[in-house]
C-alpha cells in the first residue's frame, strides 16, 4: 500500500512554509501596506503566489480542479521539487528508462540521487520484467515516466505503465510534455484513482508558450499542498500568468495553430521516407521524429552549414538526428537540404 507521509523527507514533513504577505490576506481590495512594494508602477505589486486566475482557465481548458493543480516555473521545476520533497540527497534512488529526457540527469545530479536507467526495449517500449527487480528497493522512491518521449517520440504502453503506477510504492512522474500532439490518453484521467501519481504537462510545446516558463503537474490534492509547500513563494512571475491567461484565452487560436502543426508534420513523413539519406524514422506521437541516416554526424553538420538546425542524437541513438516539425517553408528548406546531401 502507498503512504504518502512514509515517502516524504522528514525535514520536508516538517518544514513550517514561508507565509508571505499575500498569504495571509488575500482579498484583493485594500490599501495595500504590507508586502513593503513600491506604491507607483504597473508591475509594483508581487504576483498571486498561488495562481488562482491561470488555475480557473487550466480548469476550463484541460479539466483539472485547482486542488489538483500546481504550477512550475516550466516543467522543470515540477521534476526538481519532486526530486527535493522526496528524496533524502545521496541515499535515495530515482528510476527512469532509457533514452529519455536528459532533464532527469541533471536533477538527479544536481539532487545527489543516484538515477537508474533501464533501457526501453527495441520498440522503445518499457520491458515490465528488466524493472521488477527495482519496484521493492526501499529507496527507490521516484519514477519518471516521459510520454510521448523525448527524443524517441512515441508513448509508452498504457497498461504498462499503470502496472507500474499500481505496484510502485513510491510516486510516479509521468511527464507529459507532448501528450496535445498525440491521440493516446492523458494519464490525467489516473490521478483521483492512484494516490502516488504525478502528471506533468507544460505551455511549451502546444501551448507555444516556452518563452513564459510554465508548468503544470496535476496530482491528489496531497501531493500538490506538499509542491506548494516547498516552491518559492513567487515562482511564477506575474508577466508569465498574464502571457498564458491570455493564452488559455486564444484557446481557438492555438488549437488551430496545433492541428496547422500537425498537418506539416504528415507531409514532412512523406517527404522524409522519399530522402535516400533517411533509413528509419521511428514512430511519433509528437511534434518531432527520431530519425536514423547513413551518417547522422554528417547530416547534422551538412544541414548546420545550411544554416538548419536538427538535434543530433548520435551519441544516445546510433546515427540518430531528432526533427521538430517546423512550418511549411521550413520543412520544405530542410527536405531540399537532405536531398542534396
Ligand atoms: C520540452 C520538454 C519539457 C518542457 O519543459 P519546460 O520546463 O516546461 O519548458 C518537459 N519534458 C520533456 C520531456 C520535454 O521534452
């Protein structure tokens, strides 16, 4: 069985939270002499710490309660706090499967945590068997999960992963960067049912909005008071609630923009397949593809010269480049480009 307060830092667990200004009165009418701001200017006073206005539209356009929700300075701050609430720094051990998101590396670096990789199977899928062995390690206490994943583009087995949500005794981050590009289930529909689970989704990709640094994690309403409890008082500024309020607000807009996206990335396949310098390209259920060539150092640096920038993935997956699917002009200046290599 899972018991969240087992899985948490005791000096986490007992931590009093900074109660700021805004905290402790929250009205928002009021000669406001508290929180020692500058009484001239348009961007004087401190930001809602909790983000009631961005959290009512996250409701609307994904679903989620507000209780349920918290909201990172990107997604990479969700993956830090939980790497801070509930890992004790160089004792506990975070698992995740290879190759993935290189984020997780640095987290655990940063962390002290020792991170396990277990490799993904030759369809990039999670081999249950090859992470059973770990499930029982008592200080196992975090698995991340990227779906889609970065860089091989394609979700995880569904039922897969809810075993492992299910088994695991510790929390399970399933990090959902790309999940608006593809048509697999969100695990979101997971969290009132899975006390240890963890979603995270984030503005950047589908959004458009990587420039405002927000982040979602969608998790029992637990988990969140502990995220709210450790974050900086302020982690989002008020000038990235109001770019993506605003967004929320174009929401037609940005869906449209999405489905243009997802057009482009059709024609770029069927242009891809037809390039001789490309001899794979691995299934996506994002906005990118996971593409093998003859020679990917070749590639990469004849398309640098060009001026067009791809990923170079040949150091993680042999003679691997990763593509994001740009606009029509775009992918049509890179196909003429890999045809002339
Ligand atoms: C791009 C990406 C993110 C986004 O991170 P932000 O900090 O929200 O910009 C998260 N996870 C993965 C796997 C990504 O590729």
């Amino acid at each position: 069985m899972f018991e969240l307060d087992k899985m948490i830092r005791s000096n986490i667990l007992q931590l009093k939270a900074y109660s700021s200004a805004r905290n402790e009165f929250t009205g928002t009418n009021g000669i406001f002499l508290d929180a020692n701001e500058n009484p001239y200017g348009k961007w004087n006073r401190y930001p809602d710490p909790y983000q009631r206005g961005l959290k009512r539209e996250i409701t609307k356009a994904i679903g989620i309660q507000p209780k349920n929700t918290f909201i990172g300075n990107g997604s990479d701050e969700v993956i830090d706090l939980l790497f801070r609430v509930f890992c004790n720094p160089s004792t506990d051990k975070v698992l995740t499967f290879s190759p993935t998101y290189s984020m997780y590396d640095v987290s655990a670096g940063i962390n002290d945590i020792e991170l396990i990789k277990v490799p993904l199977n030759e369809s990039f899928d999670i081999d249950l068997e090859a992470v059973q062995s770990h499930l029982s390690d008592s200080k196992l206490k975090l698995i991340l999960i990227c779906s889609p994943n970065n860089p091989t583009g394609n979700c995880p087995d569904f039922e897969k992963v809810e075993r492992i949500i299910k088994t695991f005794k510790g929390i399970v981050l399933i990090d959902e960067a790309y999940i608006n590009f593809s048509e697999k289930q969100s695990f979101t529909c997971l969290i009132e049912k899975y006390p240890n689970l963890v979603v995270s989704q984030t503005m950047s990709k589908a959004w458009g909005l990587a420039a405002a640094r927000i982040g979602m994690a969608f998790a029992n309403s637990n988990i969140i008071d502990l995220l709210n409890k450790v974050k900086p008082p302020y982690n989002i500024s008020g000038l990235n609630q109001k770019a993506a309020i605003e967004a929320f607000e174009m929401g037609e807009e940005f869906l449209k923009r999405k489905e243009q996206i997802l057009v482009n990335k059709a024609k770029l396949l069927t242009n891809l397949k037809n390039t001789d310098v490309v001899t794979k390209i691995y299934p996506s259920d994002s906005n990118f593809f996971l593409v093998e060539c003859k020679d990917a150092d070749k590639v990469y640096n004849t398309l640098v010269k060009k001026k067009i920038i791809v990923r170079n993935r040949n150091n993680v997956i042999k003679n691997c480049i990763r593509i994001t699917v740009g606009n029509a002009d775009e992918n049509q200046l890179l196909i003429e480009a890999l045809e002339s290599i």
